[in-house]
C-alpha cells in the first residue's frame, strides 16, 4: 500500500510501505477512506517532536471501514464505517478508567502518527479497537466526522472545557486555525456574552466570524486593548491559546481578568516564560492538556443532528495520492487560506478478515 513516511526533519514522502496486519487480537486494521492533517503533523515534520522515529507513517485522524478484526474486538467487526480517534484507550489502566484516556498507561494515548504508523495511509492498524474506533451514524459523512477525530474534541476538551467557559464569560480565543475555530463554535455551546478572536490573517479572522465570534482582533495591533475596553478593564473570563508560541501564550495571561482560567492547547516546541512576579496574586487557573477523546460519542451525536458546523472548515480537498500537495497546501495557509484539507480516495473491494 501507500503511506506518507517521516524520515526525519524536513524529509517526508508518500511511498510504498507495507499492509498492516493484526498483531494483538485487540487490533483492527482499518481501510482509509478520509484522512486529514493535524498542525502537530507540521510540527513533527519541523523536528518539534523527537520521539517521532523516522519511517513512522504520520496521521491520528481518519474515516474508513474495519477490514479486519482480532479475536478480542467484540463491538465492530467488518464492514463497519467507523471514525478512528486520534487517541487510543486501552481501558483498564488507572486513567483509562477515569475517563483520561490521554494518558493511557497500557500502550494507548496519543500513539497513532507518533509512536506506531498512523493513519495517513491507505490501511491502519488500531490497537484496541473496542474504545478507539467509533461506530459512524449514516447521517454523518465522512468530510463532516474525520473532523471528529481531533480538532473538536481537542478544541472542546482542553479549550472550552479545561476553560470552564460559563454563561455570560467573555471568551478570548488567541489563533484561529482549525483548533480555535472548533474553539469558536464549541464555546458558543455554552452562552458566552461575547468571544473575540485573534489571528493575524484577515481570511481566518473572517472565518472565525462566520463560526460565532462576536469580534476580532489582529494580534499584532495590541488586542490586549481592545479586550480591556470591551470589558470595562476587567479582562477576559476565559483565554484559550490555540497557537503554540510563547508570545501567544504570554498574551493570554495578559488579557485574562483576576480569577480567569487560561486554556493552553497549542502545541509548545520551545520554551514559554511563565510570569508569575504578576500572576501569583491574580488566583489565575492555566490548564495544559492533551485531549482524551472522551466526549467524542457526545460530538457525533450533535453533529449527526446538524449542531456542529464542521463542514465550514474544509477548505481544500484531495485524493489520497496527493498528499504531498496537501501538505504543501496546509503548510502554507497563510496564502493558500486553507483551514482543514480533507483527502480521501476511492472505495476498494474489502478483502476477506482473518483473526488472531
């Protein structure tokens, strides 16, 4: 088959590889049909994250249908359209059991496109398939639920929720790629008197007021002011830092009022400075974290009943065989204006299962 292999920083290639096979009998091997690209995908390809190995198939997101299954999976089985999380649970271990799925002890977490091959192939195997894979409601496409697997749970999890985005909160969301725009329309959820956007491309800017923002912000014209005078000096009750610098993330504790949270889920490659000589007095709450997955089924649910607008943020699509392009493509959004590339190839026969 096909699959786009890491070699290293900066040298990546869509190549043959070899079929997956079922090495557990917890396994499934699924048949690619949509896959998407992640900003952390552009961060392994930049070095950002070491324990990539190279000849690692990259991708934690996709759609397709379970070709095979092991002998322990007992809610799929072949022929089942199913979304693949970007998190595998092996739901035994003390996190699993609480729900923090991230943080898998038993061979799970954030595995896929990182420490085993992932999806951005034509075939991926998934390790214990009974809790990262998702069975998929017809009236759910596959454009719509590969936005499932990442982007939204993220942005809901560790933005919003972390967040503690309440009723009547002022929302400040800083970067309005993928993952703040889901941070956008998820926020919304929750009632907020207004939620701001910030970003430095005007096209993003937009977009995030088509999602709900009720005001935007350039980053680089003080936006810190303007949060200021929408709330009367206060500051904003909720922050969430959906870049990954350290001048988006030291921003944010700058616009957050005293008793305000500060949601961090950019991907961080260096070193931010935490500047507590203002914050000790402030009873500011910062939340980290990697998405558990947990509130996927609960997505898919209003998602299937048209209350999430996933379809908004596909702005590129593309044919498996051209993911090089589409890399190019999401890499260079700033003058390409894409948010989310979606690809996805033609359906093939599904060949016969075979057990472990």
């Amino acid at each position: 088959m096909k699959g786009y292999v890491f070699h290293g920083p900066g040298r990546s290639a869509w190549e043959d590889i070899p079929d997956p096979d079922l090495k557990e009998p917890t396994d499934a091997v699924v048949r690619v049909d949509a896959v998407t690209i992640c900003g952390t995908d552009l961060h392994i390809l930049k070095g950002d994250v070491p324990e990539v190995r190279p000849g690692t198939v990259l991708g934690h997101e996709a759609v397709g249908e379970i070709v095979e299954v092991g002998t322990d999976v007992r809610t799929v089985r072949p022929g089942d359209r199913v979304l693949v999380s970007c998190i595998t649970a092996c739901g035994r271990c003390r996190y699993c059991r609480e729900g923090g799925y991230g943080q898998c002890l038993g061979g799970g977490g954030w595995i896929l496109g990182h420490l085993i091959d992932g999806t951005q192939a034509e075939y991926v195997r998934v390790p214990y398939a009974d809790l990262s894979v998702h069975p998929l409601p017809g009236a759910v496409t596959d454009q719509d639920a590969v936005l499932l697997a990442d982007i939204f749970p993220t942005a809901y999890e560790v933005g919003v929720l972390n967040g503690c985005v309440r009723p009547g909160d002022t929302v400040v969301v800083v970067g309005a790629g993928p993952i703040g725009l889901a941070a956008v329309a998820t926020a919304r959820l929750f009632a907020p008197e207004r939620i701001v956007a910030v970003d430095v491309a005007g096209a993003r800017l937009e977009a995030a007021r088509k999602l709900g923002a009720d005001a935007v912000a350039d980053a680089r014209e003080t936006p810190e002011q303007l949060v200021a005078d929408l709330t009367g000096g206060l500051g904003a009750d909720v922050v969430i830092e959906a870049v990954g610098m350290p001048e988006t993330f030291e921003m944010c504790t700058r616009m957050v009022r005293p008793g305000g949270h500060v949601a961090n889920v950019g991907v961080h490659g260096t070193p931010a400075t935490l500047h507590l000589e203002d914050l000790w007095i402030k009873n500011v709450t910062i939340t980290t974290g990697l998405v558990d997955t947990r509130t996927t089924p609960t997505l898919l649910r209003m998602a299937a009943s048209g209350r999430l607008p996933t379809a908004q943020l596909v702005t590129h699509t593309f044919p498996l065989a051209r993911m090089e392009e589409a890399y190019e493509v999401f890499a260079g959004a700033a003058d390409t204006g894409a948010l989310k590339v979606v690809l996805g190839g033609p359906r093939r026969e599904v060949v016969a299962p075979r057990t472990v």
